[in-house]
C-alpha cells in the first residue's frame, strides 16, 4: 500500500471501502496528535464493522499544575459518508497521506500553524 492509494481508491465507492477495510485491518488504529505548551488535540480513528468508522477527539488545556478536564468527543462515519467528505474536500496536495486527511477531518491544525 503506497501513500497516495488512497487517492486511487476515492474513486469507486467499492474501492475504497476495501482500502479503508484493508487499511485497519492491518493497523487496527490510527492516532495523531497536536500539541502546544498551551493546548492538546488528540485523535484515534478505529474501523467497527457495525458502526462503520469511530473517530474518538480530545482535546485539553495544559495548564502547569491546573486540573482542567479533557473534552472528548466521538463521531462516527459510514466508510462511504468518509469518501464523499473527501471528495467533496478536494485535497490538493498528492503527498498528503490518509494519516494527514484524518487530521484535516479531525480539525487538528498542521505543526507548522502555530
């Protein structure tokens, strides 16, 4: 599985509900994370074969010492709503992985926001 295979997959609905299937399979999750001296996101995208993907967000304050909860929330996404997000988001960058596309759709910012 090459980086950009998934670009190739966007194309059939049945594609791409194969990558997405053979995807986790193999990496069972997949996680990120931003974070600032100020601020944390992190996120999990897990495939359930009943509720389709299961993407967990939370997000926090770091604040030395201070006993700020975490927020999280959890969304989930039939594989083909996820394939028309995307091709409704049009990514235009060919070297963005599906990691990076996980991210964008998580709201996560790029490192290089700050």
């Amino acid at each position: 599985m090459t980086q950009d295979d998934w670009r190739e997959a966007l194309k059939s609905a049945d594609k791409f509900n194969d990558f997405i299937v053979d995807y986790f399979k193999k990496h069972k999750q997949l996680s990120g994370n931003y974070d600032i001296p100020a601020y944390y996101e992190h996120y999990t995208v897990k495939l359930d074969s009943n509720e389709g993907l299961i993407i967990t967000l939370t997000t926090g304050m770091n604040q030395g010492g201070s006993s700020v909860l975490p927020y999280k929330q959890t969304e989930k996404m039939s594989i083909e709503d996820f394939r028309r997000l995307l091709l409704h988001k049009k990514f235009a960058d060919e070297h963005m992985s599906l990691a990076d596309v996980f991210q964008v759709l998580a709201g996560v910012p790029d490192k290089t926001d700050n």
